[in-house]
C-alpha cells in the first residue's frame, strides 16, 4: 500500500474542500441492477431495504438521487465529448457531437471547472480505465474541436505554457513534426498556468513515439524491477507508442514538467508520498496499458499487474491531498470501459455464417470468447469460447470495479479530518440499451432451447387431484422453494476485494441483452441485410435514455441534496453546485450563460454528406460582411481556401468544391462571417 510521507508533510486541515466526480461511461441503471443482484440482493438476509446487507453497493448508499437528460447541442443522442464537456463548462458545455470544451461556433475555449478550481490553488487530477485522453477526462483539461485528436490533447495535458506546449512538439527527430502554429493552433488560453497533478489511466500510446523504443515502455514494479507477463514468459510492456511526431512525452513530462512515472500496480501502490508533498513536489503522471486499461475480468486473469480502478482513485486522493497543501482537491474518475462492453453487445449480438457471408444474430445464454473482452470486437463465428466466463461477469466485474472506487471516495468523506467532501456519481450517456433479461435455467422450462427464464414458476399443489380446488391446503411454493428464483453466484476474492462468479456452468447466472443492436439499428457491416464480418464493428450505439446521478456530501447535505426535489435536471446542474461548494465565484457566474447565445448563429451546411468528388458549402449572410471559407482535414490541417475575405451583401451563397484529389477521411469546412466562426463536419467516402 502507499508509504507514509515524509516529516515535512502538512496535516490537511478540516479547511480542506474536495469534489471527487465520477463519471460511468455508458451506464445506466441495468449495470448497477446486474451488480446487485449477482451480489446476492433477495436472498435471504438480503430482501428488504430494512436488512442490514441489503444495500451492498457504495453506489447505492449515496443518499441523494436524480435523473438528468444527456443530449448534446445538436443532437438528440450526445457522444461522450460533450456529454462530459457539460459537466466540465455547464450550460457553455452544450455543444456539439466530438467536441471537447471548444465553442463550435466560435472556435474558443471553455474554461472549465478543473481549469478554474487549479486557478484558485486546488490540486486537481484524472482518473480514467478507458485511454486518459479519451473524451470523458479530456473534457475537462483541454480544448479541442475533434476528440479523436488524442496526441495534442496528450501535449495540452503537460504543457501549461505556450513555450511548454511548442517545445513537446519540437522535439520531434524530424523536422516536418515540429511546431506550427497553422498545424498545431495553440495551447488553449484556459489551460495557460494550469498543471496537472494527478494523471492515471491507459492511453500511453499517445505519449510514446511510434518508430523509436522509449525505456518508458517496459512494465516496472516499484523497485524498478521489470515485470514479467506469465502468459508469454517475457517482461510485460506497454508496446510502441503510436506518436507520429516520434516524441517521447513521458520522457519530457520526466525530465521537463517535474513528474513521476508509474506504470504497474506495485509501483503505484507503493508511491513515496513525500515526493509529491506540497507545491514545488512531483506531479504523477501514470500509464498502465497502451489503449484501454484492461476490462476488471480480463485484469484478474491475465493482467494483474494493473491497477484496479479503486487502487487508482485511492492513490490519487493521496497525492493531490500531498499536493494541495490544505487547500483541497478536485478530481475526475471515470469508469470508461462499461461503455466498451455496451458498444460491443456483449453477450447480446453475436455472428454466425450464413448464406452470404457471416451474419449477425441475438446472442443466447453462452460461454465468452477465448481472447478476453477484446475479443468481442474481432470474434468470427470460429473464434473459441470459454467454458467457465460469461458476457455478464464481464460487465457485474466492471460495475464493481467502479463501485469499489465509489467506496474509496465515500470512505475519504466519512472522515472529519479530511475536510468538506462532495460526491457525485453520474453518467454522460447511456449505451447499448443495456438490460437484465433473465437467468440460465438449466433444465429449460420454457422449452425453447434458450434455457433462459424471467422468474419461478407458480404454487402448486402436493395432492395433483386437489389442482382445482381453492382451499390454501397442500401448497407447494414455486421451483426454488424458500431460496427463489434467484442468480446463483459464489463470492470469490481477487486482491483483496470480492467479485462474484457464476455458482456453476448450470447455475443460475445473469444472461443481458442489448435494445441497440446491429438487428434493430441498422449498424451491422451492411445496414440493409445487418450482415457483419466480425461481432464488432461497435454494433450497439449510445442511446437518449435520462441517466441516474447519485450525491453524497459531509457538510449536512447543503450542496448534495441540492439535485433532490427538482424533478427532472439537466446534465448542466451538476457544475454550479461543484463550483459553488469550492467557491470559485467568477467561474459560477459563467455557468448559466450558453457562450455566444446573443449572437445570431450563421447558418451553414454542407451536402452531400457523405461526399464522393463533389462537395457544396453552403452559408447565409444576414448582413453584408466579409466572409472567409476553408476547408480542413481531420489533422486541422489546411486542404483549401475557397473563399479569401470576401464581401457578401445579405442573402444565401453556395461555393462548390472539386473533392477529386481529397483522400476519404473526415473534413471540416469553416466559414467565418464577420469574425464569427461556424464549422461542419463531413466524410468523403
């Protein structure tokens, strides 16, 4: 576990004021269900919210709920760039689909609720299972117009200054990498001065270079020792990194910005707190896979020198508790990879061949696939199954992994001496329509050759000739008798925490579907016949459906029992009462205003989307103005100029564009009208 710190510690006083955020990606209400239930919920002891072990999830003992809406400025279903941006910038942070806390219209940054709380002396930090530069934690430490751009939101999250953000770039060994200022824009002014204390999650391959090694790259425990994976018997990596620039970022955020590097549990676990006491400590800076930390199941059986996502929240508390120096923290922690399995219908879709080639067909009550949850993306109807896994464990395992960080959180708050504490546990989206549909019943009641049934059967009667009598005498209860009709799980420990597991191979475990699925929303490989060539392709896709957040706070409940008795919210409420809690003022009177609302908005569109070799801009002028069209590539690179500060009187124009030497790719044409930028995005096939 962490090591004490050193004698020049400063107590934390009960001055301190924290905000802890987390953040389920792609979770609804279904996961935490499946959870419970797998956890024991109904079972005797267990049946009735007055029962000591009912509540058996950290979720479920936050003592304020409610439901907000997700929808993003443009569409009715958000993604989770502005589904988390809300929660980083409030109503400013309604925007569009892919953007990260960057006006659309305006092409200016947001400043955000980590950005102001660091302003104000807070230690402030991220947390996240899924890559750390995936949209969720981005949102709230950089400023980006598309959210795939994950290395420059790698260079903004360690530069702090304009010198700092050009000098990541210009180590680059080749020249034609190094900064430009048309290629690369600028470190966004809301990030200027703002450092991150804390950063933990997957993702090294935007911080590694592509075509050289970085010593980065080998696993270490917290002796510098390597690590060996006993799967392959070779010490275990991170793999190359997949920076094109070729810039080992981790080396810079070493040797430059002042950082510690971890990249295993042990290192983590065992952090010299006194390096990272006070202002002038270390910054922590940990990278523990590639891409996506792996999915809890797959950790506790190939990959257990990652950290849990409990040990990552718990490690991070401590540090920026150390680094905030009585002043307190603010801190994200996402669970990302729920989401994952959702997208991927897990246990819900799978493929088989068929007459024209492999197709896709509703998943039953069957083994995962050989190769872990990242099989489930590349499964081919002869990839291999398991024989003691199912897609339920994958997501009951996540859900508890976040849970146990949930604990984490809780734990910090129910102790005086740390100071005033909120909690919120949301959501940015709900994915994949998610749902508990029923158990395994071995002996296949329903007769249907699913062996899945909802509940047990009805009373009968002992004597078969008394069936029709309506005398309560000779009663016999339902299949299951006392016990009931429900999951069948046995509870088994995995480094110090407990996980269920299916009781047997012909017990009765969980079985879920998914209401978004290549059958129902024309997502497979060919929409018109749901043919696909592998089970992924993301199949399932984010759904519209109002999300549950829970809230806890130690200061009698004055900023936590603020979301109870609103009746329906906006995922905007949740920044003005973490912004009001830690006192950032200026920042809060910012939050009930949508940044350029009293200007009129130019309207713009482009067509035919997708493109082939022609492509239409088209845009109206409500007052003669200069107007200026462009055209980018998903890089934000320049392609074209099409129109150079013209003039226009008032009225509708189009500007054709010749698209023939363009590659297919995602492209963005921007037109600005007397200053005002607006931008649409669109894909030449």
């Amino acid at each position: 576990m962490l090591s004490a710190m050193g004698s020049g510690h400063v107590q934390a006083q009960t001055s301190n004021t924290n905000v802890i955020m987390y953040i389920g990606d792609g979770f609804g209400l279904a996961p935490k269900t499946a959870a419970r239930m797998a956890m024991g919920q109904g079972r005797d002891g267990k049946r009735f919210n007055t029962d000591p072990n009912f509540q058996v999830l950290a979720l479920d003992k936050l003592k304020y709920n409610a439901t907000v809406t997700t929808h993003s400025l443009n569409s009715w279903i958000t993604d989770s760039a502005p589904g988390a941006s809300v929660y980083a910038c409030g109503k400013r942070g309604k925007q569009d689909n892919e953007v990260i806390s960057l006006d659309p219209a305006t092409g200016q940054s947001i400043e955000t609720i980590l950005e102001a709380a660091k302003k104000q002396g807070y230690a402030v930090g991220l947390v996240s299972t899924a890559r750390i530069t995936h949209a969720t934690p981005a949102a709230f430490a950089s400023h980006i117009w598309f959210r795939d751009l994950e290395d420059y939101i790698a260079a903004q999250y360690i530069a702090s200054t304009q010198p700092q953000y050009e000098a990541i770039f210009n180590a680059s060994p080749t020249a034609s990498f190094r900064y430009s200022a048309g290629r690369d824009w600028v470190l966004p002014t809301t990030k200027v001065g703002v450092e991150l204390d804390v950063i933990l999650g997957g993702g090294s391959r935007h911080f590694l270079p592509r075509n050289v090694a970085s010593p980065y790259e080998i696993i270490r425990d917290a002796a510098g020792n390597t690590i060996t994976d006993p799967a392959t018997s070779a010490p275990a990596t991170l793999t190359r990194g997949r920076r094109a620039d070729d810039v080992d970022l981790v080396g810079y955020a070493v040797t430059q910005r002042n950082y510690g590097f971890v990249n295993s549990r042990d290192a983590l676990n065992n952090l010299n707190l006194a390096d990272y006491t006070g202002p002038n400590g270390k910054k922590l800076l940990g990278l523990f896979h590639a891409s996506h930390v792996n999915f809890e199941q797959d950790r506790q059986t190939s990959a257990p020198w990652e950290p849990s996502l409990a040990e990552m929240t718990q490690a991070a508390i401590r540090v920026l508790q150390a680094k905030s120096n009585g002043k307190g923290f603010f801190l994200i922690v996402e669970s990302g990879r729920i989401d994952h399995l959702e997208h991927a219908n897990t246990g819900g879709i799978t493929v088989v061949a068929g007459s024209n080639g492999n197709q896709y067909t509703v998943e039953t009550d069957r083994p995962a696939y050989v190769g872990g949850g990242e099989a489930n993306y590349v499964a081919t109807p002869a990839t291999p199954r398991t024989s003691n896994v199912y897609a339920s464990d994958y997501m009951i395992k996540e859900v508890l992994a976040f849970d146990y960080a949930i604990a984490e959180g809780r734990a910090f708050l129910n102790t005086a001496s740390n100071g005033r504490t909120l909690l919120f546990s949301t959501s940015d989206h709900e994915c994949g329509g998610f749902a508990v549909t029923g158990l395994h019943d071995e002996a296949d009641a329903q007769q249907n050759g699913t062996k899945i049934r909802t509940y047990s059967g009805q009373i009968t009667k002992s004597v078969a000739a008394e069936a029709g009598y309506a005398t309560p005498t000779n009663l016999v209860r339902g299949d299951g008798g006392a016990g009931g009709w429900f999951p069948e799980y046995v509870m088994t420990t995995f480094q110090g925490k407990t996980y269920p597991t299916p009781a047997s191979a012909t017990g009765k475990r969980i079985v879920v579907a998914y209401g978004s699925n290549p059958l129902t929303n024309g997502n497979g490989t060919r929409a018109s016949t749901g043919v696909g060539s592998n089970q992924g392709g993301t199949p399932g896709n984010h759904t519209p459906q109002d999300i549950w957040v829970g809230a806890e706070d130690n200061t009698n409940s004055s900023h936590a029992g603020r979301i109870s008795g609103q009746g329906l919210l906006d995922n905007t409420a949740l920044t003005t009462i973490m912004a009001n809690f830690m006192n950032l003022n200026m920042f809060e009177q910012t939050l009930s205003a949508r940044g350029g609302q009293n200007v009129p908005e130019p309207t713009v569109g482009v067509f035919p989307t997708p493109f082939n070799n022609h492509l239409t801009v088209s845009f109206e002028v409500t007052t003669a103005a200069p107007v200026s069209v462009e055209l980018f590539n998903e890089l934000g690179q320049k392609v074209a100029t099409l129109v150079d500060n013209k003039l226009y009187r008032a009225g509708t124009f189009t500007v054709p564009v010749d698209a023939q030497r363009l590659g297919s790719g995602l492209y963005v044409a921007t037109v600005t009208i007397a200053g005002q930028v607006v931008s649409k995005k669109t894909v030449k096939l």
